[in-house]
C-alpha cells in the first residue's frame, strides 16, 4: 500500500474513517431501538438493508386445534393436544394422549380428533423417570418407589410379553406396555379402581398403563395394527413444556383474533 505523503490527504483519509464508523454506530442504534419497540409491542420489524420498517405478523389463518367433542379435558391435555394438533409433531399418526394425574386415556385419529376416552391404572409410584436398566430386571425386584409410569413421547410397538398376551409397547426398554386390565390378584381391585369415578385409586400398577378390555379392543389395538401410532404420556411433576418442548396455541388464537377485530373496527 502507498504511504500518504500529504497531510491533506491524511486529513480527508480519517475524516471519511471517521465518517463511515459514525454511520456504523447511528446504523447499530437504530437497530437496537426498533428490536426494543418490538418487544415493547409484541410487533416483528421487517429490517433490509434499504430501509428499517415496522410491521405487525399477519395473524395466522392455519391455527389448528384439537377435537376433544364433549370431553372436558384437563388443562395440560387440552394444552398438549392443540400443540400436536397446530405442530403436526405427531407426523401425521394416530396418537393417545395419557393424562397421568387425571388416569385418563384419550385417543385421536390423525387428525387431531378424539376417538375415545376411558379410565386406566398406572404405576403405583409418583414419577416421570423410569430407573434405568429397570426393563431388565425381574417384576419382583422392582421396588415400590421405582413403580413410576414415565412421561414423555412414544412411538407405540405391536408386542407379546412375557405371557404371550398381545400388548402395545410405550417404552419397550423400560417394559412399560399399555395393556387390557388384568384381575388376576382379587385384593388389588383393579376393575373396581376403574369403576370409581375419581382418580384417586387409579395407582397399582408396576408401569404399565391398564385399559378395560372393551376399550383396548376398540381404539388401543387397531390403532396399532397396521401402522405406527404415537403415545404421549403427560408429566406429573415435571412442568408439560419441558417434556414436550410444546408452546400454548391458545394465546395464538387470542392474538389472531384481537387483530381480525381490530383490523375489523378499523376499516368501520
């Protein structure tokens, strides 16, 4: 590079130095203002490179929800089933929806529609973990505080256990299977927990999730049988989203139609 040799010339160098690292920070200021507005109004600026503007989104016109018919759900089950409903995360699958804290069982179609609903039983212990290596052990070993049902996403398997019954694998490794109800021990009143309309007696079993009969017959086994299905077990003291990594639609739909109202009353 050519030294400069006049002063001049040195001069009108640092000027345009200066000139230009001014319009870098004005450039990083204005920047930093319309990110601050943004969060302040909950609106997305549009930033190019030829000007800054701001623009609110376009409410979304695809919201999807799940179709629970009649059925009142649970706050966390309503929560989950719109985000697989508006997510898609059950890749077009049939999915059940466990409600551990409820010992309710909800059935969808791909869709996102309910199917079914009953009653079930589920591990005896309180829990969203199951211990490791607990799949490999025998069911006598497994202790009382270690009877947990875990939470989590599931792809469902088509399986036999250890009795040659046909069962739906919900974590193979753990031996949890969702099963039809068995009244093999008459002290553990297992039909008569179904019965009940609370689901306070619902915990008796080692992990794996009963069923009635008719139920299992109806919706669990011929969601299985010719293709994949997912199960989605809910938490019970994990928080849902740290599970799922699934965010609330509900306040999507508010947002959506405050704007179409307010779009609305502003072209009245």
């Amino acid at each position: 590079m050519m030294p400069i040799l006049y002063a001049e010339l040195r001069d009108a160098r640092l000027r345009r130095i200066r000139a230009i690292r001014g319009a870098l920070i004005l450039g990083a200021a204005v920047v930093a203002t319309v990110i601050s507005l943004d969060l302040v109004t909950g609106n997305y600026p549009v930033l190019s490179a030829a000007s800054i503007s701001l623009r609110p989104q376009a409410p979304r016109a695809d919201i999807s929800f799940a179709d629970f018919g009649s059925e009142s759900p649970s706050p966390d089950a309503r929560h989950l089933a719109d985000w697989i409903a508006d997510s898609r995360d059950n890749e077009n699958a049939e999915f059940i929806i466990v409600d551990k804290r409820h010992a309710r069982a909800y059935v969808f179609d791909a869709e996102a529609r309910l199917r079914g609903v009953s009653p079930i039983l589920l591990g005896s212990a309180v829990g969203d973990d199951s211990v490791p290596g607990i799949g490999l052990r025998p069911i006598a070993e497994v202790r009382p505080e270690e009877r947990t049902t875990p939470a989590g996403r599931f792809v469902a398997e088509r399986g036999r256990n250890l009795n040659g019954e046909d069962v739906v694998w919900v974590d193979y490794d753990a031996a949890v299977s969702m099963h039809r109800v068995r009244a093999t021990q008459p002290s553990e009143r297992r039909l008569e927990r179904l019965a009940t309309p609370t689901a306070d007696d619902n915990r008796i079993s080692y992990g794996c999730i009963n069923v009635p009969v008719a139920f299992y017959e109806a919706h669990v086994r011929p969601l299985v049988a010719t293709h994949r299905a997912i199960v989605y077990v809910l938490p019970e003291v994990k928080p849902v989203q740290q599970v799922f990594g699934s965010y609330d639609v509900a306040p999507v739909r508010r947002q959506a139609s405050n704007r179409a109202t307010g779009d609305t009353l502003r072209t009245r």
